[in-house]
C-alpha cells in the first residue's frame, strides 16, 4: 500500500497537511472524508525516504491511547465507534492517520491486533501479543487497562534510567573539560616561568609538561577518537554477536552502574512477564516475547535456558534458580507464587522489590559519584599545583641570603 503525502481542507476552511497509506487516490479521497477532510492536491512519497517533519509518536501518546480505549470499552461502547471517536479527538496528525487506518483495515475485516501489526514502529510485538490475547478471552477493556499501567512504569522506568546514566556523565564531562582547559590554556602559560628558572625538573613536572604539549598539538584526535570510537563499537555491536555479548556482558559489570542496570532489566521483564501472563498468554510464549525486550544477549541467553529447562519438565521457580539469574528472594517469591497459582502476583512482587531497590540504589550511586569526581578533579589541580610549586620552591630555597 502506497504512502501519500495529501494536502486537505476542513469544513472550517483550514489547510492540513499529512501523509496517510492508501490503495489509490479514491481510497485516499474517502479515508479523508472520514476525518472531517476534503482532499485538494496529493502524490506517492517514496517510502525509502525518511519523512522528515513528522511527529514522532511519544510513549505519552500511546497512553493516552490506551485510556481512551479501556474507558469505551469497559462502558460497553463497540470498537468501531470508540476508535473513531478517538481519531476525532486525538490532536496528533500522524497517530490520528494511524488510528484512521486501524478502522479502515478492520472494517475490511481484520482483527484489532492485525490491523496494529501494519504499524510495528508504533504497536510493538508485546503490545500486539496482549491485544491478540484480549481478543481471544474477551478482555480487551482488561488488556489496555493493564497497558496504560505498564506503559506509565515504563516511562518512570526510562526516567530512573536517564537519572542514572545521566548524572555521571554531566559531571564527568565538567571533569573532563576542566582537565582540558588546564592542560591546553593555564598550563602552557606556566611552562615558560618553569624552564627558565633553570635546575632539574623533577618527573611529575616534566610528565605534566607532556601532557600539556600533547593536548595542545593533539587537541584534535582527544575529540575525534572518543567519537569514532563511540560508533566504532555501536557498529561492532550491530554486527557482530560476539562483540554484543562483550559490551553487554561489560554494562552488567561496570562499577556501581552495571548492578543497577541489571535490576532496571530484571525489573523490566518481570512487569512485563506478569503482565503477559495474566492476560493468559502461555508461560514459553511469554519467555519468547521477554527475550526480544530486556535489551540484554546475557540475559536473553538465560531466558532462553529458562524455556529449555520448563520444556524437559523443571519447575518454574527451580529453571529461574538455576539460570542464576534471580538472587534467591525472587526465586523464593516465585516459588510461592508457582504453588499457589498466583504466579503473576509473585512477579509483581518481584518487580516492586526491584523497583525499590533500583531507587536506593541510584540514590547511593549519586552519593558516590559526588565525592569520587570531586577527588579526580582534586587530584588533577593538585599535580597542576605541585608541578608548578614544587620547582618554584625548589629554587627559593636555595637561594642564599
């Protein structure tokens, strides 16, 4: 299906702009007419080119989505007339494209969950797994209820996240420029004062003074090589298996950082993992879908040692235990959790312990880092000073009065 770029007009007289998929022009005259549109001038935009000015489609946005729905739904009101009250309403140019499509594609005769497969960009593999899901139980008002909540932790989640990683590089970037400055401006003025004071310049001085030549005659590859080697590893990564298993073995080990991202991951497929287990998708099936989400190969690969070891019949709580993956408090929760049949209470539980523990545990990597970056800033103006000092007083005190 062609992507037309249109340009229409409201009942109001107002000219609106967009790009929407359709068969062919007629196709694309009548779905405008369903949103309140007439069609003026139109042409096929080359779907190998980025459509640059669009809107991206925020995770805000898709809540508010998922709302609307549940409330319609849950009030009894059918899908059809729902959906398009919330293309009517929604003030996104693209998503209100997005939405028009969904009730054209279902009015063709597709499911819900089929005609969201055609937007993957927007509708991913696990939220189209919990609406095929909610289709088949009947409880779809059920399923974006549970969404919107998830999809809120998410976005607090991804905040933690950037409050983390965030923070040390702010304040290791001022560190690092500082350094920078003392090295390629204050240091040079010094060197001349130092050298012709004569004598034997003790080793710190002359290793100072080294490191100022190279910074100011090498300025250039200090800014360059950290870039290329920047996408250097992204595109290894990309690439190559075995260089994502190394970077990602690497995130899960790097100091203070690595322990809090591995239970912002574990965190992230727990609620995931009970959210799609309530809904009463199959316990494999939903270890299939976590895999392609935790954004992790190590603990994919344990995930996929999970699904090995319940397929030749373990248990759930003892093929988590012995993954290695969970410490023995989630294992235990999971093994109550297991015996009474409310495995996706024990995986909510699992996700709130997480979720308490990451917030104390940022907490204590601020605390930390503080200190730790106002000591290597210490440490560099304290051999700034010692090298410049340290000569200076040298040659006073041998000065004989």
């Amino acid at each position: 299906m062609p992507l037309f770029q249109y340009k229409a007009v409201t009942s109001l007289g107002k000219t609106r702009t967009g790009n929407m998929d359709a068969s062919n022009i007629a196709d694309l005259e009548q779905r405008l007419l369903r949103m309140g549109l007439d069609l003026i001038t139109c042409n096929i935009r080359n779907p190998r080119k980025p459509m640059f000015g669009v809107r991206k489609v925020r995770r805000v946005d898709l809540i508010n989505v998922c709302v609307h729905l549940e409330q319609l739904l849950e009030s009894g009101v059918p899908l059809l007339e729902g959906l398009g009250d919330l293309r009517d309403s929604l003030e996104h140019p693209r998503f209100q494209e997005i939405i028009a499509n969904l009730i054209d594609e279902i009015e063709g005769g597709k499911t819900l969950s089929a005609a969201m497969a055609e937007h993957p960009v927007v509708f991913d593999t696990l939220f189209i797994n919990l609406v095929i899901a909610g289709e088949t139980t009947g409880q779809l008002g059920e399923v974006f209820a549970s969404l919107t909540k998830t999809l809120k932790w998410q976005d607090e989640l991804a905040a933690t996240t950037k409050k983390l990683l965030l923070f040390p590089a702010f304040v290791g970037t001022v560190v690092l420029a500082v350094t920078f400055f003392l090295m390629v401006y204050l240091v040079p003025q010094l060197v001349g004062f130092i050298k012709d004071m004569g004598g034997k310049l003790p080793m710190h001085t002359r290793a100072l003074i080294a490191t100022s030549n190279f910074c100011v005659h090498y300025w250039y590859a200090l800014l360059i090589v950290p870039m290329v080697l920047f996408f250097g590893i992204r595109f290894l990564a990309a690439n190559s298996t075995r260089a994502r298993y190394l970077l990602d073995s690497w995130k899960l080990k790097f100091w203070m950082i690595g322990p809090v991202l591995k239970k912002i991951l574990l965190s992230r497929f727990a609620n995931f993992f009970s959210m799609m287990y309530a809904a009463g998708i199959p316990i494999l099936h939903c270890l299939e879908i976590a895999e392609g989400i935790v954004g992790n190969v190590l603990i994919k690969e344990a995930l996929q040692e999970v699904g090995t070891d319940i397929k030749a019949g373990v248990g759930i709580a003892a093929s988590f235990a012995n993954s290695g993956l969970f410490p023995p408090l989630v294992v235990r929760m999971l093994r109550v959790g297991e015996t009474t049949g409310a495995l996706d209470h024990a995986l909510l539980n699992v996700s709130y312990f997480y979720d308490r523990d990451i917030q104390d545990a940022i907490a204590k990597v601020q605390a930390m880092i503080e200190p730790v970056m106002t000591v290597i800033l210490g440490s560099v103006l304290g051999w700034v000073m010692l090298s410049v000092l340290g000569p200076i007083y040298d040659t006073i005190s041998k000065i004989k009065m």
